[in-house]
C-alpha cells in the first residue's frame, strides 16, 4: 500500500459495469450516477430548518442535459454562471423566474434574458449600472465581497482581497447611491467565498453577511454561495450538512428575532451535489519506465482534455484498476498515472495541491488494455477541461 493514499474503491459502478460499459460505448467514457446525484440532493433536501431554504444547483460543476433535467426533476433551482448556461437551463425545463444569474461577463441577451424572468446579480458596479439604465425600478441581487474567503487552493478562493470576484463589502453606500439612482430595490445579498471551503470560515462568513444586512433593510433573501467539501478520496472529509445548516439557520432564527425581519435563504452548492456523481472509464494504453531511479508511468486514452483538476490545482482523484478479463487482481505496484496529451503537465497523480510534483498511486499491476475508472469527476472535468486538446474528440457522457 502506498504511503499516501490507500487503495481505492469503486463508489457506484461494478467491476463488471465497467468492462460491460467500455465493451459497449468505448472508453474514454463519463459515467453520471442517477442514483449518486439523487442521493446528494436529497441529503440536503433532509435537513430540516426553520428558516426556508433554497437550493440552486451550481450548473457550472455539470451542465449534462441529462443532469440538469435530473436536478429540475429534484425540485432545485439554478446558480448559472453565464448567459448561455441561462439558454442551457431553460431548454432543460427550468423556469426562467427559478434561475439566478450571477455572472462575470454581462450578456449580450441580457435585456432579453431579464424579461423571460431570470434574476440578476450584479457582480461590480459597472453590472449595477447597466442592469439599472435597462430595468429600472426591478428588484436587483449583489453580490459582495465579504472581505474573507476560503477555499481549498487560491484558484478557488473566491473572496478577500486577492479575488476579483462582487462589490467589495465597504462600498455599501455608493451601492446604495447606484441603487437609488435607478430606483432598484436591493432584494437579495449574495456571497461565495470558494470551493472547498473552511466550515469556521464559511460560518464567520454568515456573521458578517448578517452585519451587512443590518445595513440593507430591503434586503429579504441572503444567498450564501457553495463551496461545500467532499471526499473525493477515502482520507478526505465532506462537509457535514447536518452541522453547517442548522447553524446557519439558528443565526437567521436569531437575526430575525432581534430585527423583527424574516429573511430566506440560499445556497449554491455545485461540487457537493456533482462530485461523487460521475467517474470517467478510461484504459490504460501503454507503459513506459524510467529506470531504477524512475518511475513506472500508466498512460491512459483520457487526460487534460478530460480532467484538467490535477493539472490545475493538484488535484486528488481515486484510482481503480479493473482487469480486462475478469482477472484476479496482480499484486500491487507504485505507479505515475498520466493523461494522452503531449505535455508533462498532463499528469494525473500529482502531490495535493502541487502539480508540479508526480506522486506515484498504489495499484495493482496493470497490462495494455486494463481499465482505470477515475472517480469524483461529477464536478469541474466534463465542464471545465482542456477541450480538444490534440485534437482528441470530446468524451462520451452518459447517464446510468
Ligand atoms: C457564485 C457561485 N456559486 C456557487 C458555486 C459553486 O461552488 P462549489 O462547487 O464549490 O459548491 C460557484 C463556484 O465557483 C460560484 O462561483
């Protein structure tokens, strides 16, 4: 066994699912779990508070058709992150009036948007404006930077002062200036401090949104963003929604006895809900060693153009060989898997949170033509990857 990561297990496939699912679509494959996306929603859904919540599905972790018709299917609304994810929604059956849209480029539709029903959030003072010169007298979101953020690599780390993400939290006056300027009335305050978040960050965080709305007297809905953990690999921790909702609600049951206003509640969770939900099969397509004092590297017909996460943020993805043939697993053997990419930064098992350090996994002996599924792809690898890198065609995504 490795000294660093345990060897891992499949989550929600068989061994024989997967040779009877590469024999039947090829590999490289994406495999989205009903099952693995239900089970997350629902384990939210559960959680019982006082305060109503809101759940919008942060469609950027996964806009499959079929996931997001699953999710509107699962009663939650959408985060989307662009206009064209609006489109997505909407022709997936999403209400208009269901989806917020808290985006980083105004779209070019956006009058056209508005008017289907969608909801904006203005994420700087020029968005504030603009939204105001084409609606005003609407209801109007911002979001603000709280001053604090968290998330599980700076890349990720969505607030405080080296991200340039919302209106920074100390210029609420000249928020309110624009505001009345065009008449908008400031319905919903929204924060995301990062993926990955610190729970006692995340928690200080809701401390400091209720402070804000003290000041924001119109304001009747506050949106805490995502950034909710989960274990990917089995020495990792997911976050605990039995723990982090109730504790938002006991400060929203507080704020409101104190302030005599009722305030609902949002989130936007993307990785918690995807993560777990999808795997991508792929095969091991050669061997190459580098002498007794290399390695032994896998490489695999997926990689960056797959699953960038590794690459970009160190990333950790559970490994699991599965024999062709239905063989009895070979012993053990440290190996650097890699993608099918012409670039050395197209490996997958990198140190946490460094790329640019290989860190052999512990798998059992592999041949040409065994299988490897990479597991807690639900989230940010369909979506967010080195599409048509070398000219290799985008991978299959189904539904199981
Ligand atoms: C505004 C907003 N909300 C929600 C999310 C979802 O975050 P996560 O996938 O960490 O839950 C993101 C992710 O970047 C975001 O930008």
């Amino acid at each position: 066994m490795s000294k660093l990561a345990p060897l891992e297990k499949l989550k929600f496939l068989s061994e024989e699912n997967v040779r009877d699912l590469a024999t039947k679509h090829g590999t490289p494959i994406y495999v989205n779990s009903r099952a693995m996306f239900t089970k997350q929603v629902k384990s939210i859904q559960g959680v019982v508070t006082k305060t109503p919540l809101t759940i919008r599905y942060a469609m950027k972790a996964n806009h499959n058709h079929d996931v997001l018709k699953l999710i509107h299917s699962l009663g939650v609304k959408i985060d989307a992150s662009s206009g064209y994810e609006v489109e997505e929604a909407i022709k997936c059956g999403f209400a208009p009036e269901d989806i917020l849209l808290t985006s980083q480029e105004l779209p070019k539709n956006l009058k056209e948007l508005v008017k289907k029903g969608i909801q904006f959030n203005a994420t700087s003072f020029h968005q504030l404006e603009e939204y105001g010169a084409l609606f005003p007298g609407h209801d109007v979101t911002v979001r603000i930077n709280p001053g604090v953020g968290s998330g599980f690599d700076r890349k990720v780390t969505t607030a405080g002062v080296s991200a340039g993400f919302g209106i920074w939290h100390e210029y609420l006056d000249r928020v309110f200036e624009t505001s009345k300027k065009y008449n908008l009335r400031i319905n919903r305050l929204h924060t995301h401090i990062g993926a990955g978040s610190d729970v006692e960050v995340w928690k200080n965080v809701i401390d400091i949104n209720l402070k804000l709305l003290e000041q924001m007297p119109t304001v009747d809905i506050v949106n805490v963003g995502g950034g909710f953990k989960v274990a990917r690999m089995s020495d990792e921790k997911t976050t605990d929604m039995n723990d982090v909702l109730p504790a938002l609600d006991a400060k929203l049951i507080e704020f409101s006895a104190r302030t005599g206003r009722t305030i609902s509640v949002e989130i936007e969770p993307g990785t918690y809900i995807a993560a777990p939900s999808a795997a991508i099969i792929c095969e091991v397509i050669d061997t190459v060693d580098t002498g007794k004092n290399g390695y032994t590297f896998i490489r695999t017909n997926t990689g960056m153009n797959d699953l960038l996460r590794p690459a970009l943020y160190g990333a950790q993805h559970p490994l699991i060989a599965v024999s062709r043939n239905d063989e009895v697993a070979k012993p053990p053997k440290e190996y650097i898997v890699i993608g099918h990419c012409c670039e050395s930064g197209d490996a997958i098992t990198v140190a946490p949170g460094n790329s640019e350090e290989l860190m052999p996994r512990t798998l059992p002996t592999v041949e040409i033509g065994d299988y490897i599924v990479i597991e807690g792809c639900g989230a940010y690898c369909a979506s967010m990857s080195a599409k048509g890198y070398n000219g290799f065609p985008e991978t299959l995504e189904i539904m199981i």
